[in-house]
C-alpha cells in the first residue's frame, strides 16, 4: 500500500507540476533554461572530459514585451520580490498582496494519504498590480520545483546529455540558491519580501537571509540597494509578535545589537520584521482566529511595502 501511495503521489506530482507550469506559463519573466557545459579535466588529472548539468536564465519572450511596449516612460516601474525556500508559501502571499481582480499564481493542493502538495512555482514568474501600479515577482524556491519541472519534450535531447536526473536537481536547487534568486532580486527589485518558515528571533533565520545578502552582493557589482521585509510564515501564537513594530524590533535587539547593523546598511536600506499565523488556525479557548489576524497583518504589511517603494522613488 505504501508504494502504491508513494507511485501515485510521484505520477501526480508530476501531472500537478505540468498543471501549475502552464498556468504560470502567460505570466513567466524568465526561464531556467539546461544548459549542460562540456567540462575539461584539470590539468594533470586522468578524468575524462564530460557533460555537467548547468543553468542559463533566458527572458520569456512570448511575455514581458507586450509589458514593455505597453509601460509608459513616464510611470516608475516599481517591482517587489517575494523569495524564500521552496513551500515558504511565496505564491500564496503574492496572492494575498494582489488586489482580488488581478490574475494570481496558481496554487494546487491534493491530499494523497496524508501528503500535501502545495505551490510548485516554476522559474521566475511577473504579476501585475495595476491598481498601485506594481509588478510582484514570484521566485521559484531554493530548492527547486518538486517534483523537477524540467521533463519538457524540447529540452528532453539537451537534458540527456546528462542522464542523471539527480544531479540535474542538484545544480538547479544550486543555481537558485547561490545565483539566480538573489542576484535577480536584489537587482530589479525594490522592495524585497524574505519568507520563511524559521523563527525570525532563531539564528536559521539570520543565516537564511545572510546568505541571501551575501550571494546577490557576491555576484552585483554596483546596485541600488532595496528594502528587505522579513515574513516569517505559518507563526504559531505562542511565537508571535503579530505588531510588526515589535517584531521588527525584537528582530534587531536579537541579530543586530548596537554597532552590528554596519554591513546590513549596505546590503539593504531598510529592514521591517512581520510574523503571519496559519490562517486556518482556530483556538477557542483563547479566542484567537488565525483567518482574521492574517488578514490584518496581510494589510499592515501591504502599507509596509507602498511605503517602502514611496521612499524609493524620492
């Protein structure tokens, strides 16, 4: 029975992953694109040279020029980012941020005995927000679509050069992480919007937004720097600061004590802190209704941003 399931959630899991794929696919910005290097052995070596999977990010161009043609020259273009590891629940909050008309990513959920599947975003993904006139980029998560989403007919011949599909993972997990998310972001972003899952007062979460800063610094050579929100996702109450003035606050007083801050101020002008409970959760006992404190903090953290992007522009 336990084999069955686990056959059954790999063919749908993949059936789900093409599904969330072209319904992203009219608003995708830019592919992940195999690209696999014929790597030399290093001198001296006896290793035979060969195929390593690799990736090249290539502009979807059935997409962002009718964006282009239709902008206006006069109007600032302001972009917010939303990143994070994969199932952050980026997609979800992107969805939350967009006025209700406008189109949103897809999000899929199937239950196969007990496992869910959530947003499987692929590549890098542009959703407009013509009311405030801002665009929301939805980043794949650092660890990849799961399952891979690279068993397209078109890149099948390129993609054998390389048989296995594990290391195929491995440097796309790889690429995202070190390259790809953060240079991207921290290059056409405003504002960019950090989500986790971790505690924001633990170290994970220092650590998690540290490599952030350093792999998009490592790689851009001079950039403006944007605004960083951290949102940490799916808070339980008991872990909470559900006031973002004191989350943010708690947040520095824990990882950037006096005299700490120095480097932060030069990765990103500005640093705001919110927790978001699971809008599902209910306590009766205490009262707490999870849908309802989302929805306010959603609402803080939407006026958080415009007032970010409004700094920018002056």
């Amino acid at each position: 029975a336990a084999s069955s399931t686990m056959e059954a959630f790999g063919f749908a899991g993949h059936g789900l992953n093409k599904m969330c794929d072209e319904a992203d696919s009219k608003h995708r910005l830019l592919h992940l694109t195999p690209t696999p290097v014929w790597e030399l052995p290093a001198r001296g070596s006896n290793a035979q040279a060969e195929w390593v999977p690799a990736y090249a990010l290539s502009p979807s161009t059935t997409v962002w020029p009718d964006h282009v043609r239709n902008a206006s020259a006069c109007d600032p273009a302001r972009v917010v980012g939303v990143v994070g590891a994969t199932s952050a629940g980026k997609s979800w909050l992107v969805g939350k941020l967009l006025e209700d008309s406008a189109p949103k990513p897809s999000r899929l959920e199937e239950h196969f005995d007990g496992v869910v599947l959530q947003s499987m975003t692929s590549d890098i993904n542009m959703y407009p927000d013509d009311q405030h006139e801002v665009y929301y980029l939805d980043f794949e998560g650092t660890y990849g679509t799961q399952p891979l989403q690279g068993s397209m007919e078109e890149l099948i011949d390129v993609m054998a050069r390389v048989p296995d599909e594990k290391s195929w993972e491995v440097k796309r997990r790889q690429s995202l992480k070190e390259c790809f998310q953060p240079t991207v972001a921290y290059l056409t972003c405003n504002v960019v919007v950090f989500l986790t899952r971790e505690k924001l007062v633990c170290s994970r979460a220092m650590e998690e937004c540290e490599h952030f800063a350093h792999a998009a610094n490592g790689r851009v050579v001079s950039a403006l720097p944007p605004a960083l929100i951290l949102v940490q996702n799916c808070c339980r109450p008991s872990e909470g600061l559900f006031n973002p003035e004191q989350c943010t606050a708690a947040f520095k007083r824990t990882h950037l004590p006096q005299g700490t801050a120095g480097s932060w101020h030069g990765y990103f002008r500005s640093v705001d802190c919110f927790c978001i409970p699971d809008e599902h959760l209910v306590c009766k006992r205490s009262g707490f209704d999870g849908e309802e404190v989302s929805k306010q903090i959603i609402e803080k953290l939407k006026k958080a941003i415009r007032d970010r992007l409004e700094e920018d522009l002056r």
